[in-house]
C-alpha cells in the first residue's frame, strides 16, 4: 500500500500541472490516505485477525483429550513422585464432582469380588468410567463324571439393574474354568456340555457375556506343554466363542454376547512352551473379544518387591504384540492389568506377608507415618517401617504417579486396561480412569 501511494506522489509532480489551490492539495492528499487506511484495515481484518481467529476455536474445540490438561488430580498437583502420607490421608478420598467424566479413552475392564462389598459400589459410583464390569462369580467345575456351574448365589440382579439404569458398561461375569482339562478337553460330550452351560446362563441372566479364565489352570495340569492337548485347548476356546457370539444381547439385538479371556505373563524372558504368545493372540482373535493380561504379582512373600515394575510390563507387552507385525494390530483387544491392592512384605526372620486394600494401606499410613520413597527403576511407591515386635516390613502400593505411568503405558500401546480389582483401591483413583 506504501508503493501505491509514493507512486501517485510521483507521478503527479512528474507532469508538472499547475500548483492550485493548496487547500484543494491538502483535501485530496486526505482522501487518498483515508482510503489506503481502509485497505489496510480490510487486508488486516481479513487476511490475519479472521485467520488467527478461527485457528484458536479450532485448537479448543478440537484440542487432544489429554489428562494431563483435564485430570482433577493432575490440576490439583497430586500426580508426584515427591509423596508425603499426610497427603494421602487427607487426599484420598477427594474426587472430581464429574463422577462420569472418562480420561482413558480406551476400554476399559474392572474386576469386583464378592469378598469386597466395596467394588460393587465403586461400580455404580463410577460406572461410566467403565466399559466392561466382571463380577467374580462363576466356577466351572467337574462332579464325578458331570460339569457343574456353581456361582448363581453370587448374582446380584438388582445391582446390574443399576449399572444399567447408569449407564452403559458390559457385564460379563468371571468364569473359571476348574474342570479336569484332561477329561473335559478329550471328550466332545464334556466340551459341548461346558459350553451349553456358560451359554445358558447368559441367557437366563441376561448377561452382555463372560469374562473365561483357564490358561492358568490348565498351565499347572501341565496339559500346555503337550501339542495336542495345547491344541484342543485353543480349539475349545475358539468353539466357546462362537457359541457365545451366535447369542445376541438383550440389550440390543445388533450386539452380540462378548468372550473376554484371562491370560498371564511370560514367567522368563524368552515365551516357554505353557505361556500365552503371539500366536496363541492372533489364534484367537475371531473367536475372543478381548485379553486381560494380568501384568501384576511380579512379586511374592518369598521374593519381596514391587508388584508390577513398569519395565516388566514393557517387556510383557513387547513379547505379546512385538513391535511389528500382525500381532501389534490386535493391541486393541488386550486389556492391560493394573493392580489397585498392595503388599505388606516381611523382611526380616523369614519370608511372610501378603497383599492389602486400601483401607489396610490409610491404617498403617495413620500408625507408622513413614518416609515414603520413589523407585525409579519400578515406577513405584513404597515404605519401610518395624511392626510391634521389631520385625522390618516393606510395602508396596499404588499411587497416582505410579497408575497415572502405566496409563501412559498403555495408551502408548493403544490398549485397554484390566483392574484388579476396583474395591481395592482409593477413591482418588478414579479421577485418573
């Protein structure tokens, strides 16, 4: 606009007319600039106040759905590697008002046991926060030369009929498989028969499917190390699963029963022959919904320690799904464990000890007020303190730092998460699922 107006200047002395009037000079000369000036204030207006404008809703309304931009306990500092107990006495019990506000946008599975009446109102409390809700109620088990379900005394219709009423959550009840494997998996009539079961009581409860878990069971019969037996177990599952894929929801017509299977960690750091692999994954992809992989009990009373190291859940996950290949395209349907119980390890004069819940956890934390430490190398809190008889313990529990890390691992993986199990753990938590 500069050049525009010097070049009118110019080429107005360059014809030499006559001077005039210097009031008519003085009007012309303040038209031409009040002109320019509305060229200039529409070429600002359009060309970078409307651009930078719409730059910034964009950028809110579409901002990345981070926690760490909307977790309540992220906002208010309690994610921290530098914890004090005071802080988790006073904290703990101080949640979002949003109670069904999801930051893990992945699905994600909670456990709830009937030992722990506390779960089953974590459930409704939170019930939005969860995509899928196991309650451990169902055996499977062998009777002489019969199958029995045994679990039907667990059910609790009235509080899935508040699930329901809240919000959408799944509910598929935990099966576990305790039948004799080397029976049930032989012979064909034991086999439809533990099908005709499950799939039964699905129906008659009006479950959305089951949560299985045998992997284990059979693993310790010793069944898994033999090709054959390895492959009937495989082909059951895949049987079962279809079983309970042909059974619609009675919730929607559209939506199929779901399998959800339990599998375990690698206990070494090459795949033995009983352990859950790659190939047992994509095996198994059409016939199962989703895995949740118990990447917790790292440690025992007998070899005290954290009880889910980060790096060891890293491992975990690069041996199930590698870092390439078919395997990695399947990361969706696991279910990565997270564990909201703890450990009170003995240290001195033998091993002993074993695991805690929350309201165990804020007891000691209210009687020994200890110096809580960060391990780096785990990603987990822990204590130290002498019970009453000078004996050295150790504990190991979740902290938000420590479940907000595998969060991130997760996502990092694009998986879901497994919690076991919700009545165990603190009510701030939550804030972070």
């Amino acid at each position: 606009m500069a050049k525009r107006r010097d070049r009118r200047l110019v080429q107005s002395s360059d014809r030499r007319e006559p001077r005039g009037d210097p009031s008519t000079q003085v009007d012309q000369f303040s038209e031409s600039a009040a002109s320019d000036r509305k060229l200039i204030a529409i070429f600002i207006l359009f060309f970078i106040v409307i651009p930078a404008v719409s730059v910034l809703v964009y950028r809110i309304k579409y901002a990345p759905n981070t926690y760490g931009t909307e977790s309540h306990a992220r906002q208010d500092g309690r994610v921290k590697t530098d914890l004090k107990y005071e802080e988790i006495l006073s904290e703990n019990s101080k949640v979002s008002k949003n109670a069904s506000h999801r930051q893990y946008t992945y699905p994600v599975l909670a456990y709830i046991t009937p030992w722990n009446s506390k779960g089953y109102e974590m459930a409704k409390r939170f019930t939005n926060k969860f995509t899928h809700l196991s309650p451990v109620w169902y055996d499977l088990r062998s009777q002489g030369t019969e199958l029995i379900l045994e679990g039907r005394h667990n059910a609790d219709r009235g509080w899935i009929s508040e699930l329901r009423m809240k919000g959408g959550a799944l509910v598929l009840p935990r099966v576990v498989l305790e039948a004799f494997p080397s029976e049930m998996l032989r012979k064909k009539k034991l086999r439809d028969k533990a099908i005709e079961l499950v799939v039964s009581e699905c129906k008659e409860m009006e479950y959305d499917g089951i949560v299985l878990e045998s992997w284990s069971r059979w693993a310790a019969y010793g069944i898994l190390s033999d090709p054959d037996m390895r492959n009937k177990a495989l082909k059951f599952i895949k049987q079962l699963g279809h079983a309970i894929h042909s059974v619609s929801s009675s919730r929607s017509s559209k939506q199929p029963l779901q399998l959800v299977y339990v599998i375990g960690p690698p206990h070494s750091e090459k795949l033995q022959v009983h352990d859950f692999g790659p190939e047992d994954l994509q095996s198994l992809n059409d016939a199962v919904d989703g895995f949740s992989l118990m990447t917790y009990d790292f440690s025992s009373p007998h070899n005290p320690g954290p009880n889910a190291p980060l790096k060891w859940i890293h491992f975990t996950l690069q041996l199930l799904l590698g870092t390439t290949g078919n395997a990695r395209t399947l990361a969706h349907k696991v279910f990565l464990g997270i564990n909201f119980y703890g450990n009170d390890f003995l240290l001195s004069e033998g091993s002993g000890g074993g695991a805690i819940i929350g309201r165990d956890y804020l007891s000691l934390l209210e009687k020994h007020k200890p110096f809580l430490r960060w391990e780096e190398n785990s990603a987990e809190h822990f204590f130290l303190y002498f019970d009453d008889e000078n004996k050295k313990h150790a504990v190991f529990y979740p902290s938000l730092m420590s479940i907000s890390l595998r969060l991130e691992e997760a996502r990092s993986w694009g998986t879901g998460i497994s919690i076991w199990e919700i009545g165990q753990g603190l009510d701030y938590f939550f804030d972070l699922l």
